[in-house]
C-alpha cells in the first residue's frame, strides 16, 4: 500500500480533506500540519510540527516573519517526517513546505512530490525577497500539479510549468451530505446566507448595504453570516444579520436553512476569488445562487448563478430582490445549481481523479 503524505500545515481544514475521504482504504494515507491548524477534526491520521504560524499573534506578524523567512509555513522536521513516503502532496508553489518537500525528494526521504495549486493569478506573491527562488524550486522539483480551475492551469503555464505536468481536478463536496431541503422550493424569502471570512474582498460591505435596504421592503428577510473575520465587529448591531458560528461537521444546516446563498467576492490589486467552496456547498444543497464574475466564479458556477457587479452594492440588491420575488426563477436555478453539483463536484468522482493522478506520478 503506497503511503501519501498530505502537507498542509496552519492550512490543514476538512473542507479540502474530504476529497481524499474515499482513499483512506487504497492508501496509507496522513496529514501534516502546525500545531494550530485551520482544523484538525479530519478523518486522516495527522501529524503536527512547529511552525512559524504558531507564534503568538502580534502587530504585523504575517508581514514581519513573512520577510525574515521568507514564507511563514514553515514546518520543523518535515523532511525527516516525509522519510518514507512514496507522495508528499503540497500546496502552491511558494510555501515553504512546498520547498522542504521537494528537498527532501532530493535527499531521498520521500520518492515524489505533488502539488495543488488554487492560485489564478500568474506571477503573484512574489513581491517578498525569495519568493520567486522558491516558486523556481516548486516548477523544477515538484513532479505534478494538480490545478483546481482552468485558471489556475493558466497561471502555472504563463509561470513556466509544462502542460504535460498540471492536472486540473475541482474540490467537491459529499452530497450525502450535503443535499436540498423542501424549504428551498416554497413560499416566502425570509433567509440570506453566506459563509465566508468577513473580509472586505468577499464584499461583505456590499452585501450588509445592500440587505439593509432590502430589509426595508421585506421586513422580516434576515441575512445570516458564518464566518470570523474584521467586519464582524463593525457589522455586530446591524438589524436582520444574524451571526452563526458553526464547525463545518454541521455547516451543512445553515445552508439547508437558507433560501438565497449570496458571496460577492470583488477583486483586490493581489486576490481574486479562486475558488469558493462555499459556492459548491450551497449548488449541492441546491440553493439559488447571487454571486459576482470575480476570479474563478464563474468557472465554478457557470450557469447555476446570478451574477452582480463585483462591488456594486445597488447591483447586488437588484439580482437578490429579482429572486426573492420570482419564485419560479429561484426554482429553476435551484434544480440548475443541484444539477452542476452532481455533474462536477461529487467528491467520490473526484477521490477517483486524484487516485489516477497518484498511480500516474507513481508510475513515471
């Protein structure tokens, strides 16, 4: 049985892992992380390592450990814990466990290296002195790569990586889990949701302005947000949002207990959306979509969304106000966004992508 090794380090999470879920009998499979990752409620063996990430918060710390080490995911002792694996799968190009990884391939410790690429913007976080040395170590070491969207597939060609070595496999969902309720199909609008961080690039200012005017017409609509993040704080006492934290082993309630999911990324000079789970979360559990054609969203959702103007709160307001009052339009996108759940994003089809990109690289 070939043993893998899932490097994930601060950003270790069960969104991402479950895709791997149907592997666990095919291979021995265990994750890495820091000792304080995003979440360590997976159903993979894991192991955690110091890193630079589990410092204590401190003014600027990103940015400060950032330029003194070049990259802050940094994990003691990988190479030595890769000692043994036949796959090290990596994240991005300009981690530095990307790079450890792909030292250790040279020493010996570990026979290949993978990496899962979401970045769709070519050429991007090299601003940091030896940003670009690392990505030139990830394009010469790294075996293949696996890129979640057709722009990412672009990024990597435009940085130089032959298309010969870029697989592109999206991240599911399982939809067993994750289905539609009756609720979505009926009556009256009295539920928003969106799960994001609360960060002024998923738009959540535009998406508060323009609730709060909705709110005035639909007395009793609500807006729920599941997330943490800045603008929570600034956005605590606005009237109809509702705060619901929740661990993503429940995160599928709050979607079944929504009627319109609505995530309007804009883009910022270094991010664009790249790929928005939340948004395949919620076409599984076949909610009506109102989004923006912002980064990779629209590869991600194609038809199964309305589409506003990214920053455009008056924008936002009139796709969200044309769905909460045309039932028949939020049916028909509803059974559309279940339909391209089901068509691209089961996560048992995609486990079995990653399992033949695996025996590829194991083979060559």
């Amino acid at each position: 049985m070939s043993k893998i090794a899932i490097v994930r380090g601060a950003f270790l999470n069960p969104f991402e892992l479950q895709n791997y879920y149907p592997l666990k009998n095919k291979y021995e499979l265990r994750t890495i992380s820091s000792l304080h990752p995003i979440s360590e409620n997976i159903e993979i063996p894991l192991t955690k390592t110091f890193s630079f990430t589990d410092l204590p918060n401190f003014p600027f710390k990103y940015q400060i450990l950032n330029r003194l080490a070049i990259d802050i995911h940094y994990l003691f002792g990988l190479e030595q814990l890769l000692r043994g694996f036949d796959i090290a799968h990596v994240a991005e190009t300009y981690y530095h466990y990307t790079r450890q990884a792909v030292k250790a391939k040279k020493k010996g410790l570990v026979k290949k290296v993978v990496s899962t690429v979401w970045e769709i913007i070519p050429n991007n976080n090299e601003g940091i002195w030896g940003r670009k040395r690392f990505k030139r170590i990830a394009r010469e070491g790294v075996d293949h790569f696996i890129a979640v969207t057709e722009l990412a597939r672009k990024a990597l060609l435009e940085e130089g990586v032959e298309e010969d070595r870029i697989t592109v496999i999206p991240m599911g969902v399982d939809l067993k889990r994750f289905q539609p309720s009756t609720r979505h199909t009926g009556g009256k609008i009295v539920r928003i949701l969106c799960v994001a961080r609360l960060v002024v690039e998923k738009g959540i200012g535009e998406l508060v302005e323009a609730f709060s005017a909705l709110r005035k017409k639909f007395p009793d609509l609500e807006l729920v947000l599941v997330g943490e993040g800045p603008l929570k704080n600034k956005y605590a006492r606005v009237p109809g949002i509702i705060f619901q934290p929740l661990p993503y082993q429940k995160i599928e309630k709050a979607y079944q207990e929504a009627d319109i999911f609505c995530l309007p990324s804009k883009t910022t000079k270094y991010w664009q959306e790249q790929y928005g789970l939340a948004l395949v979360e919620a076409m599984a559990c076949g909610l009506p979509i109102v989004t923006t054609q912002t980064g990779a969203i629209g590869e991600v959702c194609g038809e199964a969304a309305v589409y506003a103007k990214p920053g455009d709160a008056n924008d936002l307001q009139l796709k969200l106000e044309r769905l909460i009052t045309n039932t028949p339009a939020r049916i028909t996108l509803a059974k559309k966004a279940r339909a391209r759940a089901e068509a691209k994003y089961d996560h048992q089809v995609i486990a079995k992508q990653i399992d033949a990109l695996y025996q590829k690289v194991l083979w060559e």
